[in-house]
C-alpha cells in the first residue's frame, strides 16, 4: 500500500538535498531557494512537472514501477534510497547487482561533468543506460533500443548498421571479442540470465555467431583506443577510459583525442554539430 505522506515527504527531502550543480544544471542568477525545483526535477525524471508536484502535494495515482525507476534517477538516490522509494509508493525493489539499470550516484555525478566529452554508461552486456550530448553525437541515441537489441553485442551480429561506425579492419577482433565477452558472463551469471538467452537468441540467428562461439575464446578485451568512421566528421581515433562501479556492475566509457591530433580537431567539429548529428 502506498504511503502517500511518506512518499511526499522523501521526495521534498531529497528534491531539498540537490543542488543544481550536482545534476549538471546552471545556478542562475535569480535562484533564492536551496535545492532544485519541481520543474527541474521533473525534467530530471523525463516526467511532466503536474505529475512529480502531484506526488509531492500527496496526489494523483500510485506511481508505477517504471515511474519510480526515473524518479530514482533523476533525484541521484542510492540504492537504499531508491529501495525505500519504491517501499514507500508499495512496490517490490527491483533486484540489486549486475542486473539492476540503476546508476549509482557516483557515476551520475562524474556523468554530468563531462558535457564537452563523448561519454556512457553501459552494462555488463553492452546496454547503454546514460550518454552525454557529446555521446549521442558521436553514436547516435543508443538508449533508444529496446529488448535483446540493447546489447551492443546482440546488435553487432544481427543489425548491419551496427558496423557502420567501427573502421572495417576492427571488425574480426570486434566480432572475437563480443562473442567472448558473452560466454564469460554466461558462464558467470549460469544458464538462466539474460547473458544465456542472448547467446541461444545469437545462435538460432547468426551463422557467423555460431561459428567464433565454436572457438570458446574467452579473455579477449576492447583495445584501448577505437578506430571510429563517423558520417559527419569522419575517421576518428578516440581512446576509451573505463571506469567501473563493482557494486552494480556498470561502466563509466570516456572518449578523448589526443590534443593536437586530426581526431581532437574533429571532436571539436561534433560539438559544435551536436546530437542531431546523428539523427
């Protein structure tokens, strides 16, 4: 049972806690009140303003499960945060660890300092959660995809346009190490998770999945540095840092050009070009 009081009294709280600087948002000069506010954060929350201001004033109806899931993003909760939200709006916790969606703080925060920088957040599978504009730029909207195509590896062996955007000269190490890549985690998440119904949902479509899956390679990790082929700008050599939350199994992926470089001058070109870029 929803707790409607409780539930309004936590979202004001934490909406209170958050300063526009902690989600990537201009202060302003006309701001005369600590925290965010209401428009702010339903923006945040991909959510219209009457509905969050609805939830805050004790109204409106019992949020959903995927409603909840935003609201817990855009306010940056922690897990026990999120867990005590969905709680309070009297649902079940989604599960914790490598297959929870739900971005810790951290990495939201260090996210939304990168604006002028090529930059996601993507699961253990390949499925991007969160980009920066200079992201979508570069890769186009990747959170857009929906079932088994989420997974950039799902999409390398079944989508041709998935290949578009890697030099061709990458594409046999590219097509090892996803394959490999997928039997670790199989193995590691077992024969029920996700990662091995992606592997018997590749093996029922793709001849050459089931031909590198028949090598059993394993160990083969992403170089460093990327060879893009990006339709606007062209060839681009980015290097990928990866930063890594072991709590829920997320990665942070930062693409920099070294400063001088061809590729550093084009990276410029994108940021002024922007996301509809790739549109």
């Amino acid at each position: 049972m929803i707790d409607r009081t409780g539930l309004a009294e936590f979202l004001r709280s934490r909406r209170g806690a958050l300063q526009p600087e902690d989600v990537g948002l201009p202060r302003g000069p006309r701001r005369r009140t600590d925290g965010l506010r209401r428009e702010e954060v339903a923006a945040l929350c991909l959510m219209s303003t009457d509905y969050y201001s609805r939830l805050e004033r004790e109204r409106g109806p019992q949020p959903s499960s995927q409603m909840l899931t935003s609201i817990a993003q855009g306010l940056h909760l922690s897990l026990d945060e999120r867990d005590h939200l969905f709680r309070l709006a009297g649902h079940n916790p989604p599960p914790r660890g490598a297959f929870s969606a739900h971005i810790s703080p951290g990495l939201l925060r260090i996210l939304d300092r990168l604006t002028d920088t090529p930059a996601e957040i993507v699961t253990e599978l390949g499925e991007t959660l969160r980009q920066t504009p200079m992201g979508v730029a570069l890769t186009g909207d990747t959170t857009r995809y929906t079932g088994p195509a989420r997974s950039a590896g799902y999409r390398w062996f079944t989508d041709p346009a998935a290949r578009r955007l890697y030099a061709p000269e990458e594409h046999p190490f590219l097509t090892r190490m996803y394959a490999s890549g997928l039997r670790e985690i199989a193995t590691l998440r077992g024969p029920d998770s996700r990662a091995a119904h992606l592997a018997d949902l590749l093996l029922a479509r793709s001849e050459e999945f089931r031909l590198v899956w028949e090598q059993h390679e394993v160990g083969i990790r992403p170089h460093h540095v990327k060879h893009f082929i990006h339709p606007e700008v062209g060839a681009l050599e980015l290097t990928c840092q990866r930063l890594v939350d072991p709590d829920e199994g997320h990665s942070l992926l930062v693409y920099t050009a070294v400063p001088g470089t061809e590729s550093h001058e084009k990276l410029q070109v994108l940021s002024v070009i922007g996301p509809q870029a790739r549109r």
